[in-house]
C-alpha cells in the first residue's frame, strides 16, 4: 500500500459545505492581506503629505520606500518563524496570524510619525508571513486532490484581489463624500483590522489536519478520528505513519524543486508589487489618472478578478504548469508592449495594455506561485511548512526589494525602461516554469510532493 491511499478518504471526498466554510475561515486572513498591502499604495500620497514628507523632501523617497516595504519585510520574517513553528501543529498557532493583522491594521489610525507607521505595518506584516504559511497549508492539507487547486485559487488568489477592490472603493467613497485626506488614509488603513478579526474564532476551532497528525505528530487515534469527521469513514492502519525521515533527506533529493518554487515567487512579487506599490501613484498619474483609488479600482476589478476567475476554472483542468508560464510570458509581452508604445497610443489603450498584465497575471502566477500552491504541493508533510516559509520569504523579499529599487529604476532611468525590465523578469520566470516545475493537478499531496517515493524506500 502506498501512502497515499492512506489519505484517499481525503483526496476522494465530494466537494461540501465543509469545504466553502474553510475556504472563506482561511481566505478572509488573504482578503485582509489584499487590502492592506494594496491599500497603501493607495494612499500613500496622502500619508506622506499628512506626516510632513513632500516630493521636495530630501528624504520623501526613502521614506516612500519604507512605508510601502516594511509590512513586507515584516511579511518574510512571520513567514520564517512561523513555518518552523508549523511543525508544531498546523492549528497550533492559527489564528495569531489574523490577531497580528488585525492589531498591525488598527494601530495605523493613531500613528503620527512615519517611524511609527513604518513600525506598525511591521507588525502587520508578521501576521501577513504567518497567513500566507498557515492558510494555504491548511487548506491544502483539508482539501480533496480534485478541487484542490480551485480553492487555493480562489482563497488565495482572488480573495486577494477581493480585498485590494475593497480598498480601493473604500477610498473612493469617503473621497466622494468629501472626508479629509488625513482621516481618509487612516480609515482606509485601519477597515483592515475588521475582516482578519472576524475569523479568528473560527480559525481557532478547525481541526488540525490529519496530515499533520498522521505524518508528524504520529497520533493514529486523532489522525483517524479527524477523517471519521471529515469524511464520514474509518480509516484502518497497521503500521506507524510518522516520518522518520530528516529534513536533509528531503533538501539533498528535492532542493532543486523547492529552489525553483522560491524564485518563482521572487520574481513574480518583483514584478507584482511594482504596480501594487506604485501604480496608482506613478503609473495612474503617467497616462493621465490623478486618482489613485479610481486606476486602483479598475486595475482589480477590471482585470485582476477576472483573472482569478480564468484560474478557478483552468487550474485543476489544464493544469498549473501551463497556466502559470502562459500567465507570466502574457504579464512580459504586456508589460514591453507597455513600454515601447505608451506615449504614441490614446491613454485608454495603455490603461488596457498595463491592466492585462494584471489580469495574465492572477489567472496563472498570482493564483499558483503567489497563492502559495507550489511550497505546498511540492514539499512533503514533514518539511511543507519550511519550505512554505522560504516560498513565502522569496516572494515577500522580492516585493521589499520592489519597494526600493523600482522608485530609484522609475526617477532615474525613466517609466519605459522601468517597466521593460519588470517585462524581462517576467519572461525569465516563464521560461524558469516550464523549465522547472512538475505538474500537480489531480494528485494527491504525497504524490505530488514525491513523499511515496520517499516513504517506499524506507
């Protein structure tokens, strides 16, 4: 017997309501991350003239790059802490990741230096690290091998583009209403203590996964009565399930794969995060939108959304693989195209160039690297959470390093050249997919991640 049919309750049960329950109790944690690392792009114009910091401040674009990257140096630092700690128990520390964010996102309404806004998403962002290890595990680990990349897509990928929508009309409408530019940063900001709030209860009573149970902690009891919940079956077991294996076993055989999964995510929040971060600052304001909130609201719900729709109805059909290279090499032929024709084309053709790098982009990376599936589907139980943690690091490192160096490359070297070089690590992520990356879909995790291989040699 394989190890894998030891969790077939899991990966063949039907998709049910217990699945729509965890998929919003994981995917509120991500809705919140969409919009509080979106929203600050947002309004960063406003919180930088109410804190005293104008364009002609000697120091305004260190202070721009560190407002918009500390939630994101925070993000890679929980997601290290809080992937060790993974091993532990999944459901162990769940629910301290939405009580992080939701603490960071509050206390941004009563700052008054930058120093203390930049601190403060700090620790908003420790939460972010955490969520992006623990809900995408968690949810992988509960979900059946079928819909499983449908979920992760959508709680993953498009509650994030939910959240950023959010943000965005938030802005809007307090703007409309004619509310101050210093309340208005610091509702914006604040609104994003309410949706990681509201679940964790909820994510304090999930159950641990059985994958967990089974593979690290080795409680056959727990393991099986968890899939009597689940699955409303037994589960018959005659030898030990934990792994014994050491996590240089699984780093000498795998650690080009998990390599691989790491860069990806680098890269992709290189090229995400530019326009997160400044988009509707320097881009919006290059082909003539003044208003932040109104390019914000029509880059998410004009191309990020559908987007995300295009992943939840292709992922677990054509595959992850081939979506995810079609998406980055459509985000680089946007992204030149962009760059080469924006001043000799009306501003709404270059609206729509820029924006279908966003929609290429969420309907292949930005619901496989960015919503966490390649650290969970590619590493087995014992170090899936490690490896989750270094995927998550990757990414938030790139997108850090996004929020100083592309205002340097953009006042510098100019928009064109900018956007052309985010097209070239776009291609070269692309080529890195079809180059590196197995395919998933349909498989169960142990199969996926090679752990039935691992585990018959034993």
């Amino acid at each position: 017997m394989k190890l894998s049919d030891i969790f077939k309750p899991l990966d063949q049960r039907k998709f049910d309501v217990w699945h729509i329950k965890s998929l919003l109790t994981t995917g509120m944690g991500v809705f919140t991350d969409g919009y509080d690392l979106s929203s600050i792009g947002i309004v960063l114009a406003m919180v930088l003239s109410s804190l005293g910091i104008t364009s002609k401040s000697p120091d305004y674009t260190l202070w721009e790059s560190l407002i918009s990257g500390s939630a994101l140096i925070g993000a890679a630092i929980g997601a290290i802490v809080f992937g060790i700690l993974s091993n532990r128990g999944r459901k162990t520390f769940y629910g301290i990741d939405v009580a992080l964010l939701s603490v960071g996102a509050l206390l941004q309404a009563f700052v008054s230096t930058p120093l203390e806004l930049v601190l403060v998403r700090g620790l908003l962002g420790l939460g972010v690290g955490a969520d992006y290890v623990l809900s995408p595990m968690i949810m992988a680990e509960h979900s059946n091998a079928k819909d499983r990349g449908k979920l992760l897509a959508f709680g993953f990928g498009l509650m994030w583009g939910f959240g950023a929508t959010v943000a965005a009309a938030i802005a809007l409408g307090l703007e409309a209403l004619g509310v101050p530019t210093d309340v208005i940063w610091r509702v914006v900001l604040a609104s994003g203590a309410i949706p990681s709030a509201s679940v964790v209860y909820l994510r304090r009573k999930i159950p641990e996964t059985p994958r967990y149970l089974a593979r690290i902690k080795g409680d056959v009891e727990k393991f099986r009565e968890v899939v009597r919940a689940l699955a409303n079956t037994d589960v018959h077991i005659s030898k030990e399930l934990k792994d014994v294996n050491s996590f240089s076993a699984y780093f000498s055989k795998f650690w080009k794969t998990f390599l691989a999964a790491c860069l990806l995510w680098f890269l992709f929040d290189i090229v995400a995060y530019s326009g997160i971060l400044f988009g509707p600052t320097a881009i919006a304001k290059s082909i003539g939108i003044n208003n932040s909130a109104i390019f914000q609201f029509i880059i998410e719900f004009g191309f990020t959304l559908p987007g995300g729709v295009i992943a939840l109805l292709t992922l677990d059909k054509i595959g992850r693989k081939p979506m995810q290279t079609l998406g980055f090499f459509g985000m680089a032929i946007s992204l030149l195209l962009f760059s080469l024709l924006k001043t000799s084309i009306p501003a709404t053709t270059a609206l729509l160039l820029y924006g279908l790098q966003n929609l290429f982009s969420q309907a292949g990376p930005g619901s496989v690297s960015a919503s966490g599936m390649l650290g969970v589907e590619l590493a087995p139980t014992k170090v899936r959470g490690l490896v989750q943690s270094l995927t998550v690091a990757s990414g938030r490192t790139g997108a850090a390093l996004t929020a100083f160096v592309f205002p340097a490359l953009f006042n510098t070297y100019g928009e064109s050249f900018a956007v052309a070089f985010l097209s070239s690590i776009a291609f070269i992520a692309a080529v890195i997919t079809l180059i590196a990356i197995p395919e998933t879909k349909g498989k169960p995790l142990e199969a996926s991640s090679k752990e039935d291989m691992i585990a018959q040699e034993i």
